[in-house]
C-alpha cells in the first residue's frame, strides 16, 4: 500500500522482503537439486544398457553379472551387477569389474586384460556398475563380480565373451 507521503507501508515492506528470501530459497533448492539429482556419477564408457551378451545368476542366487554391448566408440561393452533374491534392497559390498582381453578370440577361457578396465564397488543396495571398455569390435571381454554376504564373497566370472 503506498501512503500519502509516497512511502511504502511496513507491511508491503515485509512482503518484499518475504517475496526475495522465498525466492533466494527456491535458487537454492534448485542449485542443490541439480548438483544432487542431476550430476550423473562418474562413469567410463558404460551404461547397463544395449545388447544383452551375457547374463548368468551366481549360484547362491544373490546376484547376477550381466554384459551388454554397443557399436559406438570402436564396439564398446559394459557389465553391472544386479542383486537377486534376498540381497535385493540390501546394502552389501558389491563389485564389478570389465576388462579387454589381450588375445582376440579365445572364448570361454579365462584372459589376460591388456590394461583396459573399469571397476565399481562399494555399499550397494541394487546392483554395482555401469562399468565399460571401448575398442572391442574384434576383442574379447571378461567381467567379474562379487557380494558379500554373511561375511563371505560370492564370485562370478564370466570368462571371455564377445570373440
């Protein structure tokens, strides 16, 4: 309300008042939303999408290691591991890891990585990944994963896939 004197009234003062300290909080709000929410973690060349070329459930059936593959960048595959059964929704240590084989065509056997991996572990309720390897249009890939449950590590391997 303005007053005869061309003042503002102490209540339209405060409105504007309230009106900036609103609008500085919704500015947080969103800043903080994006550097939360919207921040994709740090990831290699992976997402746990694309072809499926792999997927096998551990023998406990806690978990399962699955490998996907891409064309882009040269063929690019990825692996997460999913928690199953029991283990889902339950945070344990989880891991997965892919690596580039050395030798082009040996399906099915265990590689040596030529150097070229990416790992993710840590306190995971869902599943571990994405991780990823670009360069494998004519190499093949090895994935391997873990949870520990009840105090022990339950492994898997997938041996070379994707020659």
């Amino acid at each position: 309300m303005i007053l005869p004197q061309g003042r503002l009234s102490t209540e339209d003062g405060m409105w504007s008042t309230v009106k900036k300290m609103f609008s500085m909080l919704l500015a947080l709000v969103a800043a903080v939303s994006v550097m939360t929410i919207g921040a994709p973690a740090a990831q290699a060349a992976g997402s746990c999408s694309g072809t499926i070329t792999y997927s096998q459930v551990i023998s406990s059936g806690l978990g399962e290691l699955v490998i996907y593959y891409n064309s882009s960048d040269g063929g690019t595959n990825s692996a997460c591991f999913y928690h199953r059964g029991a283990a889902y929704g339950t945070a344990a240590a989880t891991m997965v890891q892919i690596y580039r084989c050395e030798r082009p065509n040996n399906e099915g056997a265990h590689c040596t990585p030529d150097g070229e991996r990416d790992t993710d572990s840590g306190n995971f309720s869902y599943y571990a990944g994405p991780v990823g390897v670009t360069g494998v249009a004519s190499r093949c890939v090895e994935a391997r994963a873990y949870i520990v449950w009840g105090g022990e590590a339950q492994w898997i391997f997938s041996r070379q896939q994707g020659c």
